[in-house]
C-alpha cells in the first residue's frame, strides 16, 4: 500500500508563491549555486541538454546557461514563470535519456516520494548523464525545533509537528543506488547563518518558502505565550557572545551517473594481485598465528 503523504505539496507550491510576491529570500540558494558551479568545474566536459528540477527560483537555469556548460537547458519549475514549464518532481513530463546533465536545488526535501523521482531523474538521463543536487539535510534548523518543542510542551502541555523531518546523508546514496544510478556520491555542507532574533530566521524562513507544510500541522496559529518562551529559549541556549544568534542550515549534496559501459567498476571480491600485508610491508598471519 502507499504510505499516506508526509507533506502538503499543494500548500508548498502556495507558501513559495507567496514567498516570490513579497520578494524571495534567495542567500541560501545563491549560496547553493554557487557550489554547484564548483562542483560542475570538476567534470571535464560539456553538456549537450540539461534539466533544472523544480530548483526555487530560475538562479541555477541562469548559471548553467551563463556558465557555458551547457548548451540547452529545459526549467521544470515550481510555479509559472517566463520560459519554464510547471511539473510536479514526483510526476515528471519527461520520455527516457532525453538529459545529458540534471540538477536540482533545494527542492526535493519536500518530495512524499523522493526515490521515485529519483528513478524518474535515472530514467531521463542518457548513458553517462549527470545527476546533481542538493536538499536539506537532518540538522536543518535544529535549534529552532529544540525550543520550539520544549516551549510548546512547557505552555501548552504538548508538541505538535512544526518542522520537518529532513533526510540524512546516510540515506541518500542507498536511495541513489535504488534508483538505479552509478558512481553515487553524497556529503555534507553545514552553514551556520547569524541573526539577531529568533523573528527574523522565521521571516526569512518565509521568505524562502520555508513553513509549516506538514499534513499533520496543527492548524492553530502558534500562541503568543509559546513564541515568546520559545524566542527566550533560543537566546539562552544558541547566542554567541555578540548576542547574536546562530541556526543552522545543512545541506546533502549527492550525484550519480547514468551506467555507461566505459565507467569504473568495482573489483569481483578475491581477485586482488597483492595482500594488505604485502603493501605495508608486514608479515601476514594465518588464524594458528604461524606465518605462512
């Protein structure tokens, strides 16, 4: 049977939306896309079509174009938008090895059916294709969901969902190899991003798209009483000595290759030319403890 849904993708697309109305708050994905171009430096080669999954903004279209590297690149955006096309990551428009690179940028954490999408991802890529992208990883925001969670059972006698459950980065290369790719590749960035109070990370949160999308969030507004203790919270526990407050942000990258005949494989186990014990030098014992 499907599991039931962990996020309402409907409200995402909607909270985004709003987010772009009142001016999207994009230091984070700037960020991102910069270290995708760094990590696109590494591959010695061009790419002939590339794919932009459901990145926030056009930032990582536009910085593939600019950057040369690739030739033509189709945007399958979240939301309407000049030159792009809506899809939903989780039922992609797209016919097989149509890609020779595709990318995605801070968008897949709110994906119900993450290693589907990433099979859809494999089947689009073309033999030696190039998948790339990041999303928030498990230590995202974990000094907001402390607090909020303790204040929220100290004023109200109990806690309800308020941010998400993020993947973690021991997942993330099973779920690309599930999904069929090669050469899968995962790590981790951490960004500590400072603030003068806990109302600002959740302005910017806002402005990035960023709240509540949970299927079981509690509908009722956050009490004042609860916010506030949480807000005292945050200021004890994660302020430096400037006063200012820290919150983290971690990113998983993770990439994998379409098979292709002339990529690396694996050695068959037991067919190594030289022992361990050869290499550094050392004797090599049998189980009796005599040497061989």
């Amino acid at each position: 049977m499907t599991p039931p849904p962990l996020f309402d993708t409907g409200l995402a697309r909607r909270r985004l939306a709003r987010a772009h109305r009142a001016g999207y708050a994009d230091f984070l994905l700037r960020r991102v896309v910069d270290d995708l171009d760094d990590r696109l430096g590494a591959v010695l080669r061009t790419f002939p079509h590339a794919l932009d999954l459901a990145t926030p903004s056009p930032l990582a279209a536009e910085a593939l174009r600019a950057s040369g590297r690739a030739e033509r690149v189709l945007r399958l955006g979240p939301l309407p938008e000049p030159g792009a096309v809506v899809a939903d990551p989780e039922a992609l428009p797209l016919g097989p090895q149509r890609f020779d690179l595709a990318v995605s940028l801070l968008a897949l954490q709110h994906v119900n059916d993450l290693p589907g999408t990433l099979a859809q991802l494999r089947r689009a890529l073309r033999p030696d294709g190039l998948f790339i992208g990041c999303l928030l990883g498990g230590r995202t925001l974990t000094e907001l969901r402390q607090v909020l969670g303790e204040a929220e059972s100290e004023v109200e006698g109990g806690i309800s969902p308020r941010v998400a459950p993020f993947a973690e980065v021991r997942e993330m290369g099973s779920l690309l190899q599930r999904a069929g790719f090669a050469l899968p590749v995962t790590d981790v960035e951490t960004l500590t991003v400072r603030y003068p109070d806990p109302f600002a990370l959740m302005r910017d949160l806002r402005g990035m798209g960023l709240t509540n999308v949970l299927v079981e969030r509690r509908r009722t507004p956050l009490r004042r009483a609860t916010l506030m203790r949480a807000a005292a919270l945050y200021a004890e526990r994660f302020a430096d000595a400037d006063g200012r407050l820290r919150a983290t942000f971690e990113i998983l990258w993770l990439s994998g290759w379409a098979p292709h005949a002339s990529q690396q494989k694996p050695l068959k186990p037991g067919s190594a030319r030289a022992s361990l014990a050869e290499a550094l030098g050392t004797h090599e014992r049998n189980p009796e403890g005599s040497t061989p």
